[in-house]
C-alpha cells in the first residue's frame, strides 16, 4: 500500500502563506509602538492648556519695575544720606546740631546759616576763584589731552610706547611725594600766592591723556582715512572726525577733571596765603574756629559747594551712560 507523498505545493503552501505574516509582524509591531510612544508623549510632554504665561514677560506683570530696583533702591539711600543729612543740618540751628542725641529733623526752617554764608564778603570772591581754576582746568585738560591722547593713539615716532608708559607710571606716584617739588617749580616761577599755582599743575592729567587714547583707539581708521582722501589734514581730521565721535570721552574727563579740582584742598592750603586767593574749599576752613564752630554757616556752605558738581554730574548723565568704546561706522 503506497502512501501518497505531499506534493511540493502543499508543502510550500504553508510556509508561503506563513512568511508573509512573519514578515509583516514587526512592522506591525514597531507600527503599535510608534503609535503608543506617540500617544504617551502627547499625553506627558504635549502642550499644557492655555494659562499664564511663565518666564520674563510674566515678571514683568507681578513687578512694574526691573528686579534689580529691589537692590539698586536701598544701595541708591545709603549714598545719598550723607547729603540727606548735610541739606537738613544746613537749615538747623547751631543749638540743634550741637544737640546730644541728635535732632534728625529740623524744628522749622532755619536760614541763619546761609545768611551768614552769603553775607561773607570774601565768599562770591571765593566762589569765583574757584570756578576759574575748575573751568580752566576742563579747558585745558580737554585741549592738550585730546593732542596728546590722538598722539599716542594714531602717531608713531620714536619711544612713543617708552613715553606712554612713563606718563602712565607717574600716576602711580602719590601727591604727597610731589607735593614738594611742585612747590618749588611753582616759586621759581613766581606763582605762589595766585591762581597761577592751582592752574598751572592741573593744565593737562595723565588720566584724560590715557583715558582719550585709550578712546580714540576704538574708532575705526576708516572714518579718519577717507577725510584724509578728501585733503584733510591731520588737526582737521581730529577736530571734524574723531572729537565729534568722542564725546563721552570728553565728558567723563571734564567731569572728572572739574570735580577733581573743585573739590582740592590740599594743594590750595600750601600754595596760597592770602585770604583774597582762596578757593571755596579753602575759605569754608575759616569757618571753624579754634574754640568755636559755626556748624550752620559750615553746612550751608557745604551744601552751596556741592550744588556745581550736582549740576555738571547731571549736565553729563546721559554721555556716561554711552559705551566708552562706541563706534562711528553705523550700517
């Protein structure tokens, strides 16, 4: 008795009709992975519904103002009680500033000091004598610092680094190791005793000669070499080109400069002499006696001396607050 044997297509039939399901079973698979990731991403990572908005903009609505006003606001206090105090000590009486615990508001408004101020016959005369040294120093700090700043900023010449760094290291060397020698150029020349010898030692700083080159080496050369294609020549170039570009410069070192010698009282103490040559720092020492004060007439002069310096710190805020490197090339 002959068994039938299975033919060849019955035998592949099975396997024919099972590979493509095989086959097919991981895509299947990965197919209902791919969807199951998807579906779990969409439902931890997706979109959070609609709500506030997180981040700076949401800051900015809990706070009208920049965050860092929470620490600038209370650093901004404790430097200007000091002037808080000089300004209400200025209308107080002497009884009340030499009053023991002190009196941190005034009882009424108490002119008596400034009165005392102002009718000194000297003060206008002091007043002046220092605005003409103060704005004679601006002048010539900003016309000699401004040569030699561009001098060592675009010129090249034989030990103009050696130069350089002399100038540099002399503002190392405090006043009272020159204080002396300065004294003596000044008697030979016949100053002492004058304006002449408050003037003559601040006509031109180190500090606006550095702080000018150090300015005029960040403007481009470009500007400077297209006027010179014009026939420009070299001070024209520095007076329509790069002083017009440096103006920050500029008013930081006459601000500088001006609060510098307006407030000096040292070097006027050992150059003059005579009451009808003081600068104001120097007559409000007459002020104070050996054995009595005038603390009012003292604060109101005070108050009166800074008044100039507010106003030249004000005049100039918004230069200062410009980059120090700030270029001329726009676009």
């Amino acid at each position: 008795m002959t068994t039938a044997s299975p033919s060849p297509a019955s035998s592949s039939s099975p396997a024919s009709s099972s590979s493509p399901a095989s086959s097919s079973s991981p895509a299947a698979s990965t197919s209902a992975a791919a969807s199951a990731s998807a579906t779990v991403y969409a439902g931890t990572a997706g979109p959070a519904p609609a709500g506030p908005a997180e981040g700076p903009g949401r800051r900015r609505k809990l706070l009208p103002f920049s965050p860092w006003h929470l620490l600038l606001a209370p650093l901004c206090l404790v430097f200007a009680i000091p002037l808080i105090w000089l300004l209400l000590s200025s209308v107080m009486s002497d009884a009340e500033i030499n009053r023991f615990p002190p009196s941190l508001w005034p009882s009424g408004i108490d002119l008596a000091g400034y009165r005392y101020v102002i009718g000194n016959a000297m003060f206008p005369r002091w007043f002046a004598n220092s605005l003409i040294v103060s704005l004679t120093a601006v002048a010539s700090n900003l016309v000699l610092g401004s040569l030699g700043g561009y001098a060592f900023a675009r010129m090249r010449f034989a030990g103009s680094r050696i130069l350089l760094a002399l100038m540099l290291a002399t503002m190392a060397i405090p006043f009272q190791l020159t204080m002396i020698p300065t004294f003596l150029v000044m008697k030979r020349l016949g100053l002492i005793d004058s304006l002449g010898a408050l003037i003559v030692p601040s006509l031109v700083t180190p500090f606006a000669v550095f702080l000018l080159r150090q300015f005029f080496l960040s403007l481009p050369r470009e500007l400077e070499e297209a006027a010179w294609l014009d026939g420009c020549s070299r001070l024209g170039v520095l007076w329509r080109i790069v002083l017009p570009l440096s103006r920050p410069a500029l008013s930081t070192v006459a601000v500088l400069t001006f609060l510098t010698t307006w407030n000096d009282l040292t070097w006027p103490l050992i150059a003059i002499n005579h009451d009808t040559q003081y600068t104001l720092q120097l007559g409000l020492t007459t002020f104070q006696g050996q054995h009595h004060t005038r603390w009012s007439a003292v604060m109101a002069g005070n108050m009166i001396t800074v008044l100039p310096v507010l106003l030249a710190f004000l005049f100039a805020q918004k230069t200062f607050i410009q980059s120090i490197t700030s270029s001329g090339l726009k676009g």
